[in-house]
C-alpha cells in the first residue's frame, strides 16, 4: 500500500498464548433456523476447509476445522434486553433493521474457542463459518456484539468473499462509526482492539464521508494484514509527501485512549 515512514513489517515471535473467544450470532425469524449439516457441507465445498470430530445436532454442536474448535448453539428466543435493536439505531449499513427484525424469533451462537492462531486467522475462520450458516439458511443478518456490528445477510455473503481474493473483509470485522457535523466530518473504529490494536478517530476531517471510510478501511486492513502497531508521533501517507500525524489521547467518541489521525 505504498505508506511511507511507518509501514515496516514486524518480525513475528512465536509465543504459547491462546486467544480469546470469538462471537457472534446469526439472527432469525419466523421461526427459521439452520440445519448443521447444510452448514458443514457447506465449509467443505465452498471454503474447501477439513471438518472434523463433529459431535452434537441442531439444537448445539462442536467441531473442529483448520486446527481450531468451533461450538454452534440454536437458541429458540431472541437475543435478550435491548442489544440488538439499540445496534440497530447504528447500523447505516442496514437502514430497514428494525423493520426486517420485528418477527425476530430466534439466535445462532456461533464460538471460535481459545486457541493459538492469529486474530485474523481466526477472524477469517468465523466469518467462513458465518457465511456458510447464512448460505445454507433463512437466517436475515449477523449481531456482532463486542464490535457493535449488525451485517444484513447480502452484506455479510458479498463481503465475506473477498476472503477468497485474499482480501480483508473489514466491514464484517470492525464497525466505522461515522459522523457529520458543522465543523467536519469524523470517523472512529470500534473492534480493532479485537486484533490487540489500539481503536483509531478522525475528528472534524474536511475531508469527505466517503474518502475518510474508504482510508481508515485501507488502514485497518494494512493493520491487521501485516500485525502492525501505530505509536504516537509517528506519520503515515500514501505518497513520500503526505505526512499524517497520529497522536494518542483520549478518545473523542470512545472510552479511553485512541489513535488520532490528522486529516
């Protein structure tokens, strides 16, 4: 991505943590749900990936695939409280989900358990895991609740398959909230510290809407692509010329501190 002064790719050492869970849950309605099978099968044939030491049925299952143990749960209730439909109030990205989630009868919980691969490699097996359940079923969307996320199931099958350009699929990982006022335009990331990077806010950009999502995007990819850490006082750009300061204070929209870009 051509960005000069900082990208430098990191040596990666080896070491003997586990991560943590992963989450997430497809969303049904109706009385809709999956069936495991349909989903294993489909891990197989569209994600070419080996399922193994399958145990369980419908109702919950365990299974392992690419090294990792994955759990998956049905459960016949809606998400409890108010989670999904005060995410829904921040989903740009689904403007009918309200609407589309009034018949809201039930919930998938899809786990990536503890285990020793990267963030990313484990992001991409949950959202192959994901796609493969939405595929395969009537489920209408995915809730994200630790990044904020709610994804309709167009969105969530389109994006996912830029895994298989070797793409990053950012929207399905990372929530960009985004807000336009009278002095500029802001952005700020919500889920990077999933992939124990430090969360990001452009704040009053006169640059546009568009350009700033279509940047921090870039970035965030670039990011977790290659384990890369921003430290403050340090620059980025896209040219030799460019010179983007980042500077670490308190978050503007966000709890704690965050990484400032100055655009």
């Amino acid at each position: 991505m051509g960005l000069f002064d900082l990208f430098k790719k990191k040596e990666v050492v080896a070491d003997n943590k586990q991560s943590e869970v992963l989450l997430a849950m497809p969303l049904f309605t109706q009385g809709n749900r999956y069936q495991l099978n349909a989903v294993l099968n489909d891990l197989k044939s569209h994600w070419s990936l080996n399922v193994s030491f399958v145990q369980g049925d419908d109702d919950s299952a365990v299974f392992a695939m690419d090294g990792e143990n994955i759990a998956l749960a049905f459960m016949s209730v809606p998400i409890p409280g108010d989670e999904v439909a005060g995410c829904a109030q921040l989903a740009y990205n689904w403007k009918t989900a309200m609407e589309d989630l009034k018949e809201f009868s039930g919930h998938a919980i899809v786990s990536i358990l503890a285990g020793k691969k990267s963030a990313m490699e484990r992001a991409v097996l949950l959202t192959q895991v994901l796609s493969s359940l939405l595929r395969t079923s009537e489920a209408v969307g995915v809730y994200q609740g630790n990044q904020s996320l709610l994804i309709p199931k167009n969105q969530y099958l389109s994006s996912a398959e830029e895994l298989k350009e070797g793409s990053q699929p950012i929207d399905l990982w990372i929530y960009l909230g985004l807000r336009k006022t009278e002095s500029g335009n802001s952005l700020y990331t919500y889920g990077l510290n999933s992939f124990d990077k430090v969360e990001m806010e452009i704040i009053d950009s006169k640059l546009g809407l568009d350009e700033l999502y279509g940047f921090i995007t870039n970035i965030c990819s670039y990011l977790i692509e290659n384990d890369v850490t921003f430290k403050h006082g340090e620059t980025l750009g896209y040219t030799e010329d460019q010179k983007i300061k980042i500077t670490l204070s308190k978050g503007h929209f966000l709890e704690g501190q965050t990484l400032k870009l100055d655009m």
